[in-house]
C-alpha cells in the first residue's frame, strides 16, 4: 500500500519542540542586515514597552499616595504624577507598535520564502509524489504551515518570553516591595493558573488536530469533487457528491463545536483561579494597610499589578493551544520539506552535449512498486531517425516516454544519450532537449497564445503564429471571437481534445527540440484533420531523432524502424514491410486496422450515395 504523501492524518503525535530550531534561519536571516536590524530593534522596542508597563502602575501608586497625604499645597505634585501615568500608558502602546512596525517585514519576509521554497521544492518532487498527492488537503496544509510560521515567530518572540519575564518581574516586585508572603501568594496563583491551563490545553487539543483533519478532508473531496464536474454529471451522483462532502463537514462541525464547548470551559475555569487569586492578593494588601505595613498607594498598585499582569496570563492559555498546534502544522509542511527528491541530479551533474542526439535504451527493467512494467527493453534511435513504437493499450509505450524525459528512474539497464547516462546529466538540460506531444494535453487556464508560448516564453508574436500554422491550429483560432487571446478553460477544458492535442504540438514546434517525443500526438484526431498534421509532423521530425509512440499504424509506415511492445517487452522490430512478411503480431494488428479503415470508407461511400439519391429524389 503506498502511503499518502501528506493530509491531515500525519498531523498526529506529539510535536517536538525541535521543530522550533527550524525557525532559526526565518528569524535572523543570513545575509539580510537589514533584517537583523529590524529584529533587534523589535527587541529593544519590545523590552522598553514591557519596562514602561511594569512601572506605569508606580506613577499611580504614588498619585494615590499624594492625593490621600495631607499636603494640600502640593496639588502640582498629584497632577504630575497622573500626567506621567497616562503618559507612561500611551508610551506602553507606542513601544509595542513600534515593535510590531519593526518586525512585520521580518515576519512577511519568512512566509514568502517559506511559500516560496515549498512550492520549488513540489516542483521538483517527483511524478509519483504528484500522481498521489491530493490537491485539495495538501493546499490546506501548505496554508497552514505558513500561516504556523507566521503565528510562531510573532509569538514566541513577543508574548511567550515577555510574558514569562513580566511574570517573574512582577513576582520580585510583590517579593521586594510587599514581602515574601504576597509574592509566594502571586506564585502560588500563578503556577495554579498555569496547571490548570496548560493541563485542560493537552485534553482539547484533540479537537483542534480533529477539526484540521475533517478540514483537510473536506477540501480534498471538494476539489476531486469540482475537477470531476463532467463525471458527476454523467451519473447524476450530486447527491452521492454532496453527501460525501457533508460527510467531511458534519465531522468539522462536530469537532469545532467540542472546541468551543471545551475553550467556554478553559475561559471558566481561569477566571475562577484568577480571580481567587486576585481576592487573595489583595485581602493579604486590605490586612497589611490596616495594620499601617503598606499605603492606600499601595494597595492600588497591588491591584493594577495583578489586573495588568492577568491580561497577558490570559493570553498565554490561548498561546499554548496555538503554539502546540503551529507545531503540528510547522512540523506537516517541513516534513513535506524534507521529502527527497526521488529523481536527483547528481552532485556533479552536466548539461547534456548533443552530437546528433542518438537514443540507445539497453536491457531497461522499470518497476511500478513490485509490479514490472519493462521488461529487459533494449533498442536504439539512430541521430535524426524516427522510430515508432506500437502495441496494445498497457503495453508500456508511454512508459518509454516517461524514462527518457527522466519522470522516473530506472531498475536495471542504462538510458543514454549520444553516449551520455541520462542519469548523469542535468534535468534540466535533458529535459530542455526533449519536446514531447503527450497523450493526455492539459492546458494552463490562460489565453492560447500564453499556452503556445509557453513552449519558449520568448519566442515572437510571428514565432508564435508560426508554430500554430504548422500545427494547423490557425484556422480554429481564427473563428474565436478573441482569437489568440481566447481563454482556455481550466485544464484546457473549453477546447476539444483535438484542438488541445494541436495546440500541444504548436508548442513542441516552438521549443525546437533535439529530440521529438510524440504520445499517440494525433489520437484525438478524427482521420482528415490527423493526415493534414501528420504532414506537419514530418516535416518537424524532419532531421530530429524521433520516438513516435502510435496506435493507428498507417501514421508509422515510413519510420525507420517499428517496435512492436508487447506486456513490457519488445516482441517484433523492422520495417513496415518487413513486419508485414513476418506474419506476426503486427502483420495481425495492421490486418485489424486495414478492415475497420475498409469498413468506415464503405460506410462514408454508402451514406454520401444515399444523400445523393435524397437530395436528387
Ligand atoms: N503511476 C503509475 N503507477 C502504477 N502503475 C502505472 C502508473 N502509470 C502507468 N501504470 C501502469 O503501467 C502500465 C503501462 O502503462 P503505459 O506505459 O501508460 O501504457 P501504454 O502502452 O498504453 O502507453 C499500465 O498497465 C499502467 O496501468
Ligand atoms: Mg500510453
């Protein structure tokens, strides 16, 4: 069973917290000073913000303090102190803004890298990987891990740690200011608060890994569900569609809703310590002040400490949960990260030199999992000739294609070209040197000129009608109303499969390739319009070494040679005529085909005489 690559389920199991170390490069980025600036600077800020709101409740204290004296002259001195507290306050809020407005390009600058090496890297992962993947929840999952990033870096660097050293500077000032009892009481309250959320936190995680995982769930039908449109139609399953999809929601529902039952509950529950906490605190302050040990003053700065010091210890609850599922999400994306590549360049890897590009497969074995698709494949491509291959649908022709275009590796045998390994040289040299017409065309939802070109992005607009007049395409283009600038539908489903099959070949002739890989290129293609091309396509195989994979035989005739693949192996080679003489599989297969084409002609002859004799009756 071949494992899913990445979805919700591998969001299990206790993140490490070793994942954090990966945040490192993000957070004081190598090569960037003025990044580093940005992120010491934060540090400053955010360090005189925490001073200026630990000692903001002083100013305060000592207003109280003046104001209950019995100083009355002294007007001026309460008046001050109040001035420098809503001084202090708004000071507190220009620190933390400041420190935020220096932070944030660090921050954005990370998630953008982040996207950006994660979505280089799917690009280089193999087909396998992609032919696995499932769109839908592996975007979510992109969407979460970086957003996890961002929540990270933002977080752990200006709530966890100042919150931590507010919360023990506020203690030492209990433990300075009113004595050992207060500031045991404080700690006691605290580390009560702290049990008590950090454990009901671990319980309702679950919900949360539960509420992504049916999240993940749902997109991935969603979209499988979209991208089938056409199917679901077909069979008139929108309700099987539907209810498969509320499947997936009625768990997040489900989930969500426990979430939010359990976090009422969190909220409850801290607030009941808290506020025992508080009551302790300040009966311990009521008792002191009666008994003269403290000043009106400071019993008030008793109670803005603590209501202060409870604003970001709320917080923290929140910032637990967050932080331990930013883990999980962190960890899903890096391990996508770590996925290697399965088909690599080796370290000293060249481009390719061509000298003709002659292809020589020899005693190739490929595997899918344990199940062998080639089977012990050995034949050449002499520079500049073509070769067709031909043989029943599952044979492995299209296989071939994928192994010289270098999608996967290979068990056994070598693949070279022009004498070179294809597995030593660069991909992108080798596949730079290749055009391939595939079976299946799937088009960019763009204009046609955007998916010709992107056979050569800087070809010219007359480069571009060149190619398309080759590819006989011209004439379809020009009865769109918006011509070149047409839109092609998402996958290229506003053109039908012989238009995208020639716009395919456009944009193969616009690469100007060394070697031309054409998949059963004319398959969609209704006989006339297939004969029209295949004159085009002999002209740009012209001169260019050619694997030509087909299963209409009479467009392989006057290949250089024909191999004829049978369950992975080759079992017939030559000529047309000469397989002909053999009297074997192909001289069968070319039997076949001559009788339907035989067939199908004296049908059109039938319906054109009947439509002779209507019209003439
Ligand atoms: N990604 C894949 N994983 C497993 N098996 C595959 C995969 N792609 C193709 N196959 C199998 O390999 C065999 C050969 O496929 P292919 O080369 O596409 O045949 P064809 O001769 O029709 O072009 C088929 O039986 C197909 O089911
Ligand atoms: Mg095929």
């Amino acid at each position: 069973m071949p494992r899913p690559i990445i979805d919700a389920e591998s969001a299990q199991g206790e993140p490490k917290l070793s994942t954090l170390r990966r945040l490192g490069p993000y957070l004081w980025p190598a090569g960037q000073p003025a990044l580093k600036l940005r992120v010491l600077l934060a540090v400053v800020f955010l360090i005189a913000a925490k001073a200026v709101t630990v000692y903001t409740p002083f100013f305060y204290k000592d207003a109280v303090d003046a104001l209950s004296g019995s100083d009355a002259d002294a007007l001026y001195l309460p008046l001050a102190l109040i001035a420098s507290y809503g001084l202090a306050r708004f000071m507190a809020l220009v620190f933390a803004e400041l420190r935020d407005m220096a932070f944030i390009r660090v921050g954005q600058s990370a998630v953008r890298r982040i996207a950006l090496t994660t979505f280089e890297h799917l690009h280089n992962l193999s087909l396998r990987f992609h032919l696995e993947r499932r769109t839908g929840g592996l975007s979510r999952s992109i969407e979460r891990g970086t957003r996890a990033i961002d929540f990270m870096l933002r977080f752990m660097l200006f709530s966890i740690i100042p919150t931590l050293i507010e919360l023990a500077l506020v203690t030492a000032i209990f433990h300075v200011h009113f004595g050992w009892v207060f500031s045991l009481s404080l700690a006691g309250a605290i580390s009560a608060y702290m049990v008590f959320t950090f454990s009901i936190t671990e319980w309702r995680i679950k919900f949360r890994r539960e509420m992504n995982k049916q999240d993940s769930a749902a997109n991935t039908k969603a979209i499988d569900s979209l991208l089938n449109y056409e199917t679901v139609k077909y069979f008139g399953n929108e309700a099987h569609e539907a209810e498969r999809f509320n499947v997936a929601l009625l768990g997040y529902q489900e989930a969500a809703v426990r979430s939010q039952l359990s976090l009422s509950l969190l909220n409850v529950g801290q607030s009941l310590v808290i506020n025992s906490g508080l009551i302790l605190v300040m009966y311990l302050a009521a008792s002191a002040y009666l008994e003269g040990t403290i000043t009106i003053g400071d019993f008030v700065l008793a109670n803005t400490l603590l209501i202060q010091l409870f604003i970001p210890l709320n917080f923290l609850g929140f910032v637990y949960r967050e932080i331990k599922q930013s883990l999980v999400d962190m960890e899903q994306l890096f391990s996508l990260l770590d996925k290697n590549q399965e088909v690599a360049d080796k370290p000293d890897a060249r481009p390719i030199v061509l000298d003709g590009a002659r292809i020589e497969f020899r005693d190739v074995v490929f595997r899918y999992e344990d199940r062998t698709i080639l089977d012990g494949i050995t034949f050449e491509v002499p520079a500049g000739e073509t070769v067709a291959v031909v043989g029943p649908s599952g044979a492995g022709k299209s296989t071939i294609s994928r192994i010289l275009f270098r999608f996967y590796d290979i068990a056994s045998g070598s693949v070279t070209i022009d004498g070179q390994d294809i597995r030593d040289v660069t991909q992108q040299s080798l596949r730079g040197a290749i055009g391939i017409v595939p079976q299946d065309t799937v088009l960019f939802n763009d204009t046609i000129d955007y998916n010709i070109r992107y056979g050569r992005p800087d070809a010219s607009d007359e480069e571009v009608r060149e190619a398309a007049r080759h590819a006989q395409i011209e004439a379809f283009v020009a009865k769109l109303p918006d011509g070149y600038e047409s839109m092609v539908g998402e996958r290229g489903l506003k053109l039908s499969g012989g238009e995208k099959q020639r716009v395919a070949i456009a944009r193969t002739i616009l690469k100007n390739p060394a070697i031309l890989l054409l998949d059963e290129a004319t398959s969609a293609l209704d006989t006339n319009t297939e004969r029209e091309i295949q004159s085009a396509l002999a002209e740009i195989s012209e001169g260019r070494t050619s694997l030509i994979i087909a299963h209409r035989l009479s467009t392989i005739i006057d290949a250089d040679q024909i191999l004829v693949l049978d369950d992975g192996k080759i079992v017939e080679r030559g000529g047309h005529e000469e397989l002909l003489r053999l009297d074997g599989v192909y001289a069968r297969m070319w039997a076949r085909q001559q009788e339907a084409a035989e067939a199908r002609a004296r049908l059109a002859t039938l319906e054109s005489d009947r439509f002779v004799g209507e019209t003439g009756a």
